[in-house]
C-alpha cells in the first residue's frame, strides 16, 4: 500500500470480504459532510491520502430505510496520544574492529533497527551488532520511531571513530515521536425502531503525518475493531493522509481503539435517538456466531470460543450494573451540579501471533541459558519464557522442577545469535517467545530422556538435575537446542473477547471527572501467568482513561506540536485510577489452537477504557436534562477534558450560568 500526497491522484486499495463489500474507485464524503480542509488548517490537518472502496449497494439500503426507518448522519473525532513511556529514545554505538558497529538501542525491533543501520553505513548486516538488553517502555513508540535515534548515533561513530550515545530529552521526544493516528469518522446508519441495526456507512480520514511510517496498516486495524457488532450492510471509504504533522507510528492497540469508539458512539447515537437504553441496542446489534464468522472470516475460532454473550451478560450481574444505573437516576434527580452516568461496552480485538525464535542451552555445571527473539518492555516476558522453560523440563520429573528458576538466565535480544527475532508488539510476543522455548525444550528433553532412563536403571532411585546433566556432558549429548516457531493456519489470527463497566460522576461548574468505579471481565483463555496478565489489563485500562479523557496531544496550524512537556500534557496521575477497581481474568480453558490455552491481554483491555469516556457522554446528557437548553443527541471528542465537559454541559463561561439563573428566576415567577 503507498501512501498518495495531496493533490495527487488517491491510490485506491481494494477492502473486498465477507462482511463487507467494496468497489475499488473513489468517492468523497456526501455533501452532508463537512468539506475536508487542506493540511495544516485544522488541529490535525487532512489531506487526500490512500481509499477503501464505497459499496454500491447500501446507499441503496440507505435509501430504502430512509423511507420506512430511520437513517443518522454524524462525525466522531479522536485526537493523537503521546507514548509517554518513562524511558525516551536513547541509543549507545561503538565502533568495532573489521569495520563492524554494535549499536545498544532501546528499540522494539532490533532486527530492523540493524536493517538501516546497515544500509545508511553501506556494510553488511553481518557487520551490525545490535543489543537490546530491555527497554523501558515502549507502546509501540518503539518499534519504528526508534530506527532515527540509533541509525543517527551509528553514523556519528561511524564516521568520528569513537562510541556514540544518543539520546533525546522529553520535549524532543514528544515533538519528534508523532504518537496516535487522529482520525475523523462521518457516518450515516440505518435502524429499525428496536434499536436494530441494519447498514451502516463510514467516511474516515486518518492523520498520518509527513511519511507513511505504519500508516499503511491502520484501515485494516480500524475496521477490525468497529466491526465488532454486526452492522448488517457495511461500507466504507478510508484515506490515509498526509498532513505537515509529525509522522504517527504505532500507539498500543493502533487502530483497534478508534475502530471500537467509533462503533460506540454509533450505538449510543441510535440509542439517544429511540430512547432506548444502550445496552439494550448494544446486545440487540451483538454477532451471533454466524455474522462472526462473516466479519471475521479467518478469526472467528470455534463456537465454543466465542463468549462475548456470556462475558456481558456475566458483568452485568457481577458489577451490579442495573441497580447501579437505577441509584444514578435517583442522584442525578436530588443534585444540580453534580451528575453520574455510567456505561457497559462489550470488546473483540483480533491479534495476529508473530513468528519467533528461541534457544535453550543447559551448561556443564547446570545452570541454563534461554534466548528468544522477544524484547522484554516491562510485560513480563521474560517471566513467562522462565516459567515456560521449566513447566517444559519438568517433563523428566513426575513433580516438576520449580528448583531450576534460580539457575536460570534469559539473555539480552542479539541480532547475530539469535537472528529473525523480529517486532515485539501486538500482545503477541510473550506467547511466541513461549511457543519457540517450548519446542527447544521438547528438542532437549528428547534427548535427555534416554539418559535418564539410564540413570534410573543404575541407580533404581531418583535422578537429580545435576547428576543428569554431568552425565550427558559425558555422553556427549548436545545440550543446546534451537526452534523457529510459526503459528499455523488455525492459529495466525484469533479473537479476545472482554467487557468493561464504568461509572463516573462529573462537577458541572468545574468539568471535574472523578471515576468511582470500574469493573473488567477479560477472557485470557488459561493465563501463563495471571498476575502478571492482570497488571497488563489495569495498566492498560488506566492509559486507556488518559487517552479517552486527559491527554491532549496537540499541534498548531503549522504541523509544530504544542503539547511538548507534562506542563500541558497530562497523562493519568493517581487520581485517575477509579477509586473501586476489580479486574477478572476469566478462565474460558482449553483452546487447542493457542500457546497452552493462552491468549493476549497487553493492549485490549485499553479499548475497555472507552467506558469511562461514554459514561462522561451519560453524565453530561443528565447535566443538559437538568437545564433543558441542549440537545440530547451530540457526539462528545477524544479527549474529554474538564474544559470540554464544561462547555458540553452549557456552563464553559459565567455569562451562560447567570443567563440560565436569570431564566430559571423568571420561570419561578410566572
């Protein structure tokens, strides 16, 4: 996929499937649509970039429920979000001898990072080390934004001689790393009057900055998080565009968390417009297996698998939800300046397993060295490859061998001993790194097996690790094993399912949020480690706020990034963390086609976080009942801050408090 520059011709890029239809020309937004503005007019400037085909046919459906039904126009906009991980962008290089270079980076894709590295000096890859011990936080600001920093040290050791380290301050940082794809969603969708969905069109504008970066991908990852109710007829016309921002990369859970808010603020749309409750035209527009299959063709699994139906309807008894939404009523009836609102949102996000190497060598003292392509960013990676190491050799004692932790060592990703270790993202990489430990173990144990027996049979007693292990040195067993590990057919791609609960209560004079409640329900299949698995999903749960309601990661008309420092840039602080906060790591068990049962948990329980945003929605449609002055129906941005809430509530400034008191005075009187 290439990326067109305006105002050149659009590249058109076909989206054919099931589920939706697609016809490979371009058509601009309807003329209901605002006019796109050219870069650099707006926030986030658009220009003409990359299309996905409009289908024929549900304009036709359109027109058809436009007589009988009812059909709602919108836009919904998201604004960018900064990584913000503790660590910025730093590289160390060192020139070596024979015109070789080892460059230290703090990368998410050392194999990549060698790739330029190479092609910039002009020597082979075989000459470029690249070291990548672990990086402090990455949310996939690391994986192609870190290519800058390292290939810029390399070259200036390269040509001084002498080591190079490199790296950047906060402001430069934010300003450089571009974050978040903004986009901007206009959509027309038809429904029944009991809230049934029945077609649903989208024009969407995506902000890619100056170059393509992973642009490329993101309509691909939009449309898999919105297709995760069943639209009936669904088209859509998508255009990567190039603006004068900062180029935008990979943000944690990329496109998937648009996708999916986009999805709810159609929901609740129609809900607001028939009066309905929004769960109820949420589980009214859920996939029965069959639409799913449909949808997601190549992920939808085993009936079996799919428990979105049972994880929702789980939620709403465990949270309380129904009685809780009935308690918000009551408050927001006895409070005028402060109201509640609360919101269920349901999740399926498709993760694609990459393939990954791995090694297990076991040496003459006993002690054990593992390496595997993954790169550990503080997602317990390597905790889970430990454990995966010795749930694998345990195979040779009846009870295991929980003794061998503390003799074991995980090395540091390396791109010439261990090559093809390729991107760590996408939630994927734990259980790669696993899979590929676990089939060098079983390479191992096969070959340990027959000196054990051995051992047994001379000494008709129990063997011990050590005792094992001198006496394959002996027999000269080769106590090092490789694998490559790549996910088969059934296994490339699958889905996750959760749902979240949140329950906030807004300050109409101040626009404060407070969020006093949140409850996830998350399918990790059979967790590899579930406390570590349950730290991810709070974790990325709390980002997910900051993004949906704080952060403001803002340019100016010249594409230059305002939002620089945490001055004005606020991410989620302690008071972002609802003050009730249960998280469920549901056991759905066996599921064949996964790494021991496993599935991802890294990014999705960040799109849960829309909950709290669409809570806020709820809050502020009380704050509008209350005054009477405003529409119910509106479409509230990301983010949310207090300025917004304020001004979405009527109350931004005192003229319009006291024009509303003065009103209220003269209704008393008459």
């Amino acid at each position: 996929m290439t990326m067109s520059s305006f105002p050149e011709e659009p590249t058109i890029v076909d989206a054919n499937g099931p589920g939706e239809q697609g016809r490979r020309r371009y058509n601009p937004p309807e003329e209901e649509h605002p006019p796109t503005p050219p870069a650099g007019t707006e926030n986030q400037g658009f220009g003409v970039g990359v299309g996905l085909g409009e289908e024929e046919g549900l304009c036709k459906v359109l027109g058809r429920e436009r007589g009988r039904r009812t059909v709602l126009r919108e836009r919904v906009k998201l604004a960018s979000q900064y990584h913000f991980y503790m660590e910025t962008q730093t590289a160390l290089a060192i020139p070596d001898e024979d015109n070789t270079m080892v460059v230290y980076s703090s990368t998410q894709y050392p194999e990549a990072v060698q790739s330029v590295i190479a092609r910039c000096l002009g020597i082979p890859f075989s000459n470029v080390l690249v070291i990548t011990r672990r990086v402090g936080g990455g949310f996939g600001g690391k994986s192609f934004r870190s290519h800058t920093v390292a290939t810029a040290a390399a070259l200036c050791a390269f040509k001084l001689g002498r080591p190079v380290r490199m790296y950047l301050n906060r402001s430069t940082d934010m300003i450089m790393i571009g974050g978040r794809h903004p986009i901007k969603a206009y959509y027309s969708v038809g429904f029944k009057s009991d809230g049934r969905i029945t077609a649903l069109h989208l024009d969407i504008l995506i902000n890619a900055g100056i170059s393509p970066d992973m642009s490329p991908l993101m309509p691909e990852y939009i449309m898999s998080g919105l297709k995760k109710y069943n639209w009936g007829a669904l088209s859509f016309d998508i255009k990567v565009c190039k603006t004068n921002n900062t180029s935008k990369s990979a943000m944690r859970a990329p496109g998937d968390t648009q996708g999916s808010f986009v999805a709810e603020a159609i929901i609740e749309h129609v809900a607001t417009a028939l009066s309905l409750d929004a769960n109820s035209v949420r589980q009214r527009n859920f996939h029965t297996y069959d639409s799913l299959v449909m949808f997601y063709p190549e992920s939808a699994g085993e009936a079996s698998t799919y428990t979105l139906h049972s994880i929702f309807d789980k939620l709403l008894t465990t949270s309380s939800y129904r009685h809780r939404a009935e308690s918000i009523k009551q408050f927001n009836n006895c409070n005028k300046w402060r109201k509640r609102g609360i919101s269920c949102v349901p999740l399926i996000l498709k993760v694609a397993p990459r393939p990954a190497p791995g090694r297990v060598s076991v040496l003459n003292d006993g002690s054990i060295v593992v390496e595997v392509g993954g790169v550990e960013i503080g997602q317990g990676l390597w905790t889970k490859v430990q454990q995966m190491t010795v749930f694998a050799l345990g195979q040779l004692w009846p009870d295991g061998c929980e003794f061998l932790l503390d003799r074991m060592r995980v090395l540091q990703a390396d791109t010439l001993n261990l090559i093809q270790g390729g991107l760590t993202a996408g939630s994927t990489s734990s259980e790669s790194s696993c899979a590929a430990t676990l089939e060098a173990c079983n390479l191992l144990v096969g070959r340990l097996k027959p000196v054990m027996e051995k051992l047994k049979q001379q000494s008709g007693g129990g063997v011990s690790w050590d005792a094992l292990i001198a006496q394959a040195v002996k027999d000269n067993v080769n106590l090092s094993s490789s694998a490559y590990w790549v996910p088969g057919q059934e296994s490339s791609t699958y889905l996750n399912y959760g749902a979240g609960v949140s329950e906030v209560e807004i300050d109409l004079l101040t626009g404060t949020i407070t969020s006093l409640r949140s409850d996830i329900v998350y399918d990790c299949g059979k967790s590899l480690n579930p406390a570590v698995d349950l730290c991810q999903i709070e974790g990325s749960f709390i980002q997910g706020i900051g993004f949906f309601i704080n952060e403001e990661h803002e340019t100016n008309v010249d594409g230059l990034v305002v939002s620089d420092s945490t001055w004005v840039y606020k991410i989620p602080s302690v008071d972002t963390i609802p003050k009730q906060f249960n998280a469920e790591v549901l056991n759905t068990g066996f599921h064949k086609n996964r790494v021991l049962s496993s599935k991802a948990c890294g990014e999705p329980a960040l799109v849960l976080a829309s909950s709290v945003h669409c809570a806020v929605r709820e809050a502020i449609r009380a704050a509008r009942k209350e005054f009477g002055s405003l529409q119910l129906t509106f479409q509230l941005n990301v983010p949310a801050p207090m300025t917004l809430v304020k001004e979405m509530c009527g109350l931004d400034i005192v003229d319009k408090y006291l024009m509303w008191q003065v009103g209220s005075s003269s209704l008393k009187r008459d």
